[in-house]
C-alpha cells in the first residue's frame, strides 16, 4: 500500500515536532501494511512555503532513522502545492517539487473557493508541460462537493483525484464522507493519502476495507498501489496510460448516495 500524501516530516509545517512523533506514526503506518509514504509538507499556502532543498534534507534524514529502525517503509519526497495565480510560473522556475521527486506529478490543492475556468486552465498548462496535477483531497473541497460534476471536468481536462484515508471513515464529516462515496463509485479515484497530522488518525488500512466495500478489490488495489507505483515512476518514457471510460466515471451517472 502506498500513503501519496502526508505530513510526516519533523519541523517543517504543521506537521509533527519532533522525529520520534514522527517515527511512532512510520511504526503504526507499516502495520497497516504501508510500504511507502510520500512527505508531502505545505508549499505556497500563505502560511508555510517549504524549500524544495529542506523537504529533501529532511527526507533523507528520516529515511536514514526509519532504516535504523529496521522498518520496511520508504520515505519519498513531494510537496503539497497550493494553488494560486503563480503556480505555473513557480513550477517553470524550478521551485515546486513533484510526487516522489520525478518531475511528473503535481499534489496541487485548491482553495475553499476558486474559479473553475482558472483552474482548468492551470491544469492545460501543466499536462502542456508533461505535468499531471493531482488535486488533494478533492472530497473536503467545498466547490467540488457542492458542484460534484467539476470531478470528471478536473480529471478530463487532466487532473487526477487523491482523496484522503480519513475521509472515507467518516472522519472528516457527513460531506467529505458522501463525496469520498461518490468519487469511489464512479471509479474517479486515482490514489489515496493518510494527509496525517498531529490529532488525526491514521487510516490507510480501515481506508482500504471501506473502499472494498464501494467497489472490486482489483479497483481498490489500483488506488492503493498501482496508481500510486506508476505515479512515483521515475521513467520519463514510461506512457501514462489515458484514462478509459471506466476510470473517468464516465460511464456512470453522478450520483450522490
Ligand atoms: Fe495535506
């Protein structure tokens, strides 16, 4: 199982203070059978703007006490990225840091309010630049879970959608539950994140068992793991494959259950 979006670095953003809070939550994250956890601290947010260089740095120095540790856990670098009207230009410039530093996916989180156009227009403009964006918990978001067609608009346009473990066991409410339901049933989920902070849950595992509930185990196994290993493929002649019908809920009708 791969975790593409956490707050597991020490010292950074509002994630954890300290190695040791973050090493007990690696400890709970691979008896859950994780095997990779993709950092993924705040970059561009307002409140916290992590250098590239930093979240590197304190990638390596955790997976060197993760090793120590003896735990089978890979700790990969990234970044989440909020959107914002210098998002391209930051990205051209070289400061932005992709989903396992690969240079081929993006974790971009929109705001609580944004207009669609500029955002699709974002998204054309980083799949110009071979770049998928991957919006972050899509499912909290109150445009999407107030306008839930925008989803087959974001991932036709080129986006693909995390929704976060939490989401889908109720932790975050009754909307971000129902909207984690519906992306679920119409195959729009492209992969899954812990987003784990300090006071929140780790939930990768009862993620899992819900969504088997929602759809096949095959399904389920692509969001956990094989969308996730080709997203943090470092090949850039690797093809990512177009979305089918199926995989852009295309084929279904938009239901909210
Ligand atoms: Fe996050």
């Amino acid at each position: 199982m791969i975790d593409t979006h956490s707050h597991i670095l020490p010292n950074l953003d509002d994630g954890f203070e300290t190695m040791a809070q973050s090493m007990d939550v690696i400890t709970l994250a691979a008896a859950q059978g994780v095997r990779v956890i993709v950092a993924t601290p705040h970059c561009c947010d307002g409140v916290y703007d992590c250098r590239k260089s930093d979240i590197l740095a304190a990638c390596r120095d955790l997976s060197a006490a993760v090793a120590r540790a003896g735990i089978d856990i890979r700790i990969l670098p990234g970044a989440e990225i909020r959107v914002n009207h210098d998002l391209v230009a930051r990205f051209d410039a070289g400061d932005l840091l992709t989903l396992g530093n690969t240079g081929r996916y993006l974790l971009c989180e929109l705001p609580p309010m944004f207009i669609t156009q500029a955002v699709l227009q974002m998204i054309r403009q980083l799949t110009q630049r071979h770049v998928t964006p991957v919006i972050a918990h899509a499912e909290r978001n109150p445009v999407i879970m107030a306008h839930p067609e925008l989803a087959s608009d974001l991932i036709f346009t080129g986006a693909r959608l995390q929704v976060t473990a939490g989401s889908l066991t109720g932790d975050f409410g009754r909307g971000p539950l129902k909207m984690a339901r519906t992306l679920a049933q119409n195959n729009q989920i492209f992969c899954l994140g812990s987003d784990i902070h300090p006071g929140r849950k780790y939930r990768m595992k009862p993620a899992e068992k819900k969504l088997n509930k929602l759809m096949d185990s095959a399904d389920t196994d692509e969001i956990l793991q094989k969308n996730p290993e080709h997203l943090l493929e470092p090949s850039p002649w690797r093809r990512e494959p177009f979305p089918d019908r199926k995989n852009t809920g295309c084929d279904k009708f938009l239901k909210i259950s």
